[in-house]
C-alpha cells in the first residue's frame, strides 16, 4: 500500500496567496526529496533534506524535514502562476528506494 | 549534454503486442530507473538498475522486462500488452550514493487498446 502520504491532492489558490502541501511517511526515512512537475511535462528535482528538522530555502519555497524524518512540508509564499504543477515528495527509506507521494496539484488563478 | 532521452513519446498499442521503450542517458549516471505514472498518481517505480549487468524489481514489474548492458541505456521492454499497462513511462538516472536526486527523462505517452 502506499507509504508516503501527501495532503491535500488539489490546491486551488488565488495568485499572491500562500500554499503548503504536507508529505507523511508510516516510517522513519533517510532522506526525502521533492520534485515539481508541470502540467504535461517530466518531474524536475527541487531539493533533497536529510537531517531532522532541517529547514531550506529557494527564494519563495521553504521545505522542512520533521524532527523524527517521518514528515515534511513544502511551503510556497505568495504564489504565482509559474508555481503551476504538481508537487511530489518522495520519501528514501533504509532500503534505499525512493517513494513517492501521490503529489498535490496547485493551481493559481491570477 | 542531452540529459536523458526517452523514445517513442507517443504509441499506441493493441492487446497482445510487445514493444521496447527506449532511455539513454549521456550524463555518465550509474543509477537508471524506470516508472509508470497513471493519471493523478505518484510515480510507481517499475524496475531499477545500479549499473551495468544488474537489476532489480521494483513495486510493480509485473509485465515487464529490463536490461542494462551499457552504462547508457536501459531499454523497458513490455510483453503482451494489456490495457492495465496504459500509462507514461518515465526513465530517470541519479549519480550514485553520493547525490541521489533523480533526473528524468520527458516521458513516453503508452496507450494499449
């Protein structure tokens, strides 16, 4: 079944509001990564976060990795068209395979 | 550098056929990957492969097949095509132990009728 959950799967959002998508793991992960895909188009890499509570940040995009490496959220500040997509964690377990998220789709209307 | 490259990006196939997708990349990556993305899903990994001569299964190779007999390629091959098999096919590669971030491929548009 699936191992790494993300809320919420659609996010509808007025262009300048801010949006967070959440990612939860049922264990504890090594590392987790983030990926945006835009519409019709191929997952590109965004970030990878490995230690516990690590917090980075690409100008408006703050991602955080839980205390206990089971969760992490991306977080977009005021959004903007170009911010279109789906947005996939994707959680490395031990084992060293990647999964992923179902991904949550933002839309922003301007 | 083209990165990774995927063909056909489209086809469209009949119950029973058998046909090979094809993925190359030119960035020297030993780790190569093959997934199935189903219309508002995560990505499924299908089958992997950690460098030339190996492969491994991953959640979902059932109808599938892979070989890895250059560091540059990793052909997908389907047998018996059935309609569960419609999807986009992605094709990454990653580095290695040391930086794991996935690059992938533009994807192949796969429909079995």
């Amino acid at each position: 079944g699936q191992q790494v959950m993300q809320i919420p799967q659609y996010q509808h959002v007025q262009e300048g509001e801010d949006f967070t998508t959440y990612c939860n793991s049922s264990t504890t992960l090594s590392n987790i990564q983030w990926y945006k895909q835009r519409p019709g188009g191929h997952p590109v890499f965004l970030i990878q976060l490995v230690k516990s509570g690590e917090v980075k940040k690409q100008k408006r995009l703050t991602f955080q990795f839980g205390e206990a490496k089971k969760n992490s959220s991306l977080h977009i500040t005021a959004t903007q068209t170009t911010d279109v997509g789906t947005y996939f964690c994707a959680g490395r377990r031990n084992t060293g395979k990647l999964i992923f998220g179902q991904g949550t789709t933002l839309q922003v209307k301007p | 550098n083209a990165g990774v490259t995927q063909t056909p990006k489209f086809r469209i196939l009949k119950i029973g056929q058998s046909m090979t997708l094809q993925c190359t990349q030119d960035m020297n990556h030993n780790y190569m990957y093959w997934y199935r993305q189903d219309p508002g899903m995560g990505l499924k990994l299908i089958y992997y492969s950690v460098g030339a001569g190996i492969t491994d299964k991953g959640e979902v190779p059932n109808g599938y097949n892979v070989s890895r007999s250059t560091t540059e390629d990793f052909p997908l091959r389907l047998e018996l095509a059935a309609p569960s098999q419609t999807s986009v096919y992605f094709c990454a590669s990653s580095p290695g132990t040391s930086s794991l971030e996935q690059y992938f491929g533009p994807g192949t548009r796969l429909t079995v009728t």
